[in-house]
C-alpha cells in the first residue's frame, strides 16, 4: 500500500459526459501528479500541484482540469469526454517539488463508452 | 523518437537473473527510477538512483547507470514467479517533469 488514495477505482460513463477523479496523496506529501496511461500513448504526465498551486503542465487536454485543496486532496475534471479519454488515470504524491520518490495510487479505470 | 526506451519483453525461467535495460536521452536528469506494476495495479517505487551515482543496490535489485552512454538496468537476482510484471524506468528532469518508457513485460516461466 503506497498510502496514496484513488477514488473512484472504475468509472464507466458516456461520450460527451464530465467525471471527477479523486486523489489524496501520503500524509505529508503537498506534491500531487497526475498521469495518464493508455495503450497507445503509454504513461503521460498530465499536470503538477504542490500546495495548492499549480506547478507544471505536462501533455493536458483543454477539456482536462485540476485542482488541489487546502487538505491536500486533488481532483482531475475531465469533461466533454470522449472514446478516446479511456484510460488509466494515475495520481501520485511527493513530499516535494522536486520528485526524489514518487508513490502512485492504485489508478482510476475511465471507460467512456 | 521517445525520450526513455526500454525493450518491451523479457522472459527468463525462475531462479535465473533478470536484466531490464533502459536508454534515456535528456544528460540533465537528475534522478532515474523503475516502477513495477502488476496486473490491475498501480505503479510501485522499486528503487531510484541520482545520477552522480554509478550503482545502487537492494536486496535482489542492483541499478547500473552509465551516464556517458545514458543507460539504466535493472538487475534482479533470483528471479521468481511473483517478479512478473511490467517493469518501468523514468527520468526525472527540468524539475517538474517524470518520463516514463514503454514497460518492459517480465515474464518468469517456472
């Protein structure tokens, strides 16, 4: 158990819709990632926070947003969703910016059908 | 082309060592890691290495890195049923960015 906390684990939902992903990261750690890994594009960094801000912006669709709250907890926002959004949805956390470890969770199973 | 390469399968019999290689591309990576993720699972931390760093070892892992030539491996000795799994290496870089390979599937045949 990394101690990082996905939730939901599986998520079906239809084309056009919009779904949250829930992150909470270790205890400790203000630095959030989220990651995207499909089949076809492998594992892709989406977007950074630490603290609450946002920090780097990696390969984020428009359509794609997050935020991370005075708790700590992150959430990914993707709507309009399309077939091609299916994936596995990664969060990871770090006590720091700078990422000597970094712990993911479990993963969230998007399906969009 | 990408910027971490790993080769995408491996198959050793159980009890023999395994050997996952890595090339990266950025000579500004501060940090490397492998990850193992088992089926339906997340990614879990194996172990990482700085780059001022030659080798690292724990327990049945051993992590060379050859910085000259930007290459990572990861050796596992004694390998074993429960090793199977999809092994992989990331860079870290620029301070805000973690780069990940393709995976390596390690299949142990018993």
């Amino acid at each position: 158990d990394s101690g990082v906390t996905q939730t939901p684990k599986h998520l079906i939902t239809a084309t056009g819709q919009r779904v949250t992903l829930r992150c909470s990261p270790r205890s400790g750690d203000l630095s959030v990632y989220w990651y995207q890994q499909s089949l076809d594009q492998g594992l892709q960094f989406l977007i950074q926070y630490y603290n609450g801000e946002e920090r780097a912006k990696g390969n984020i669709l428009e359509r794609f947003s997050a935020q991370q709250f005075p708790d700590l907890h992150s959430e990914l926002n993707l709507s309009s969703l399309e077939l091609g959004d299916s994936a596995l949805y990664f969060c990871a956390s770090s006590p720091r910016v700078g990422n000597t470890e970094a712990f993911f969770g479990q993963g969230t199973r998007l399906t969009v059908v | 082309g990408e910027d971490v390469e790993q080769s995408l399968f491996l198959s050793v019999r159980e009890g023999d060592s395994s050997v996952i290689n890595c090339t990266y591309t950025d000579s500004s990576s501060t940090y490397l890691y492998w990850y193992k993720q088992e089926p339906g699972a997340g990614l879990q931390l194996l172990t990482y290495i700085f780059s001022n760093m030659d080798m690292k070892q724990d327990q049945r892992l051993t992590v060379l890195l050859n910085k000259k030539d930007k290459h990572l491996s990861l050796r596992i000795a004694d390998t074993q049923t429960g090793d199977s799994a999809i092994y992989f290496c990331a860079d870290w870089y620029n301070n805000n960015d973690m780069r990940f390979g393709a995976g390596t599937r390690l299949t142990v045949k018993p």
